[in-house]
C-alpha cells in the first residue's frame, strides 16, 4: 500500500550515535549544494510481519536526480544516511542503496519496532513520506479443556479452547470429526495483546466415542494451528438374537433350536442372561454362556425369550418370539404349491385344445358356405347369351316358383 506523504521539515536528527554533529554539519552542506527538484517523487509500502521475522523498508524515487535519500524511526532519529548507518542498532541492514533506491532490512522484528517509518529526499522543498510497520503475534498456545474426561451418553458437556497473547485477537472455530460446530467466544485484552476463550456444549452419544473435537484457530500470523481431544463416552449394551439352526425355514416339533446372544457396550457388558417372559423357563432348555439350545422341539416350548446384558451404564435386552409348527407343515406346503402347479398345466393344456378346435371348424364352414354360392348361381352356365346368363342366375328362383304355381 502507498505511503502518506506528509508535510516536510528539516532532516530529523539522527540521535542514538556518538559524534552526531559532524554528521549534522554534513547534512547541512549537502542540503545546500543539492540542486532543486524536477517533479521527483518517493514512493514506499506499508509492511506487514510477523514476530521474530524480517521487515524490509524500501525508499524509491521516481524520476531520480541523484538526491540524497535517507531513513527516519518512528522517533525520527535516521537509520541510514545513503550507505551509511549512523544509528547503532545492528538489526537493520542495508539490502540495495543506489541513486533512485534506499533498501533496508531489519531482522527480529518486535512488537517495539511498530510504528511509521520515513523516507526522505533532500531536494528543494524536502520530500518525506512514511511507511508503517504492522507486526503480528501468533497464539503462544492452544489449549482444550474438558468438563469430564468420560461422558455417559445423552450427557451436556463443556468445552473450552484457549488462544493466548496474539495480536490482532484470533477466531477459534470448532470441528467435531468433519462438522463444523458452534461454539461462543470472550476476548481479553492485556496491554496489545488478546487472548481468546470460546465455550462449546456437546451433548454426547454412543455414536460420538472415539470422535476427535478439534479447536482451530484462524489468525493472519499463523496456518493449520489446531489441538484436538477425544471423546470417551460410556452407554449401556446394544443386544442382537441371532438364530443359528435352524438358518432357513419353520421351527417343527421334533427339531432343535440353537440361539446366540451378542452385546456391545462400553464398558464391554459381563452380565448376561437368558430368560422366557411371562414364563418359567423349560427344564429341557440347555442355556450356556450367550447360547440358547434345545434339542427338541414340541409346542410348550412357544413363547418369548429374552436374552438381558448390562453393564455400569445400565441394561437392555432382546427378543426372540418362538411358535413351533407341526412337523409336516413344511411338506404339506410343499405339496400344496406342487398340486398348484400341475392343476395349472392342465388348464393350459385343455385352453390350447378348444383354440385349435375352434380354427378347425371355422375354416370347415368357411370352405361350405363357398360351395353353396357356386351352386346358386350354376343355373347360368345353360344359357344361350350373356342376358340370358345374367336373368337364369337372378331370376332362377322366381321361374322356380313360376313353375311351381303352374303345376298346382
């Protein structure tokens, strides 16, 4: 960004350094043999850096005339002096010096060396413009603190991420996995510096153990600065019946059963127990460990079973509805849908049939119903000409019956 220029004075002086009034004698007798100025301009940049990095200041001139340029502090005492550095701090160094450019370095940059920085030209008027330094600090840390280190599911917890001394104040976003969540945030100002707090509330299910929430920090000194902390949450047992024989089809009298029982909790569940509701259970039945096993089925055995695990966080369980069928209920059924199918082949084969007999007789009557016309009309083959062909086949019938009344 370009300098402001400001109205000129006489060169500041350059304080700090012992045997300061040569120099001054110096700049004296240059300002008085410096011809005038011909539309000369200094041209500089704001600068922008972190803490403990390198600022570079650069003075250019436009339209150069071999003026002397010099550099000013914020106290206005002068860093450099064309090639010449008559203030004693050796943090700055002289990086390009030539008739239209003065370039100067300085490393370690603090928060002490903020400020406005001149650039000056000794033409007639003077011309002065200033740059300034803006100097950043990054979070010295980044710190999650967690209400509880163990969460029971369905809990509120809080958490708090901490961004200390950074200037300017820093924005903490919050991560749980790959969501972004929301979180509320206080700033505190200790003379330049800020430190920032943000609070996030997370209500906290099973699905969440293992889950990483992360703190981010957005701020212009620093990239990808983040801390996380993993959630541990306990919840009660998740339980599963499986069937493991029969695996397919009906439970019949006479067969066994075999059922497993399977839990996952955190802690992991060490109770667990097998029981008919609303029931005794059969002396028959063989329980072992997370397994249901009977040997042989019959009807008392219908019912529900349930098989219950718990751990610190509580208990839950699962069902298992058994009714057992006859033992021939899978073959009647089956010779049921076998009845089905051959009823349906001789429907089929009956439909098939009457079509072929219906196209059969039509064409019979279709060929009869032909013969009748040609002898309807085979009484004009005895004519002796065409009219008298044309009146036999028209009028055979009337003469017919002409003939008939004759007769009578």
């Amino acid at each position: 960004m370009a300098g402001r220029a400001q109205p000129s004075g006489p060169a500041g002086s350059g304080g700090g350094a012992p045997g300061l009034l040569p120099l001054l004698l110096l700049l004296l007798c240059a300002a008085a043999i410096i011809p005038r100025g011909h539309g000369q301009n200094l041209v500089t940049e704001d600068v922008t850096v972190v803490e403990g990095d390198v600022a570079t200041i650069s003075c250019r001139v436009k339209n150069s005339d071999d003026s002397v340029i010099q550099l000013l502090n914020p106290n206005r005492q002068t860093i450099y002096f064309r090639d010449f550095r008559p203030l004693k701090d050796s943090r700055f160094q002289l990086v390009n010096f030539s008739n239209s450019e003065l370039r100067v370095s300085l490393t370690n940059v603090s928060i002490s060396d903020e400020g406005r920085y001149f650039c000056q030209l000794y033409t007639d008027p003077p011309q002065e413009i200033y740059t300034t330094i803006t100097v950043l600090v990054p979070p010295r840390n980044l710190v999650i603190d967690i209400e509880k280190e163990t969460a029971v599911e369905g809990e509120e917890i809080e958490l708090n991420c901490t961004a200390m001394a950074s200037r300017p104040a820093t924005t903490i976003r919050w991560f749980k996995g790959n969501k972004e969540l929301t979180g509320k945030s206080e700033v505190e100002r200790w003379s330049d510096m800020y430190t920032v707090t943000s609070q996030l509330l997370l209500k906290v299910g099973r699905e969440d153990d293992g889950v990483p929430v992360i703190c981010l920090v957005d701020h212009p000194a620093v990239k990808d600065l983040q801390t996380q902390r993993y959630l541990e949450v306990m919840y009660k047992p998740q339980v599963r019946v499986s069937q493991n024989y029969p695996m397919q089809g009906l439970t019949r009298e006479g067969e066994p059963l075999e059922l497993t029982c399977t839990a996952f909790g955190k802690p992991q569940p060490t109770d667990m127990r097998w029981l008919r509701v609303d029931d005794e259970m059969p002396q028959h039945v063989v329980v072992s460990g997370s397994n249901l096993l009977i040997s042989n089925l019959n009807k008392t055995d219908n019912g529900t079973y349930r098989c219950e695990a718990s751990n610190a966080v509580g208990k839950s369980h699962a069902d298992y509805m058994l009714f057992v069928y006859d033992s021939r209920a899978g073959e009647d059924g089956a010779i049921r849908s076998v009845d089905h199918a051959v009823v349906g082949g001789v429907v089929a084969v009956v439909v098939f049939a009457m079509l072929c007999l219906l196209i059969i007789l039509g064409r019979y009557f279709a060929r009869h119903k032909g013969t009748y016309f040609t002898h309807e009309a085979k009484g004009a083959d005895d004519a002796a000409d065409a009219d008298t062909a044309i009146i036999n086949a028209e009028g055979g019938q009337n003469n017919s019956e002409e003939k008939k009344e004759y007769f009578i």
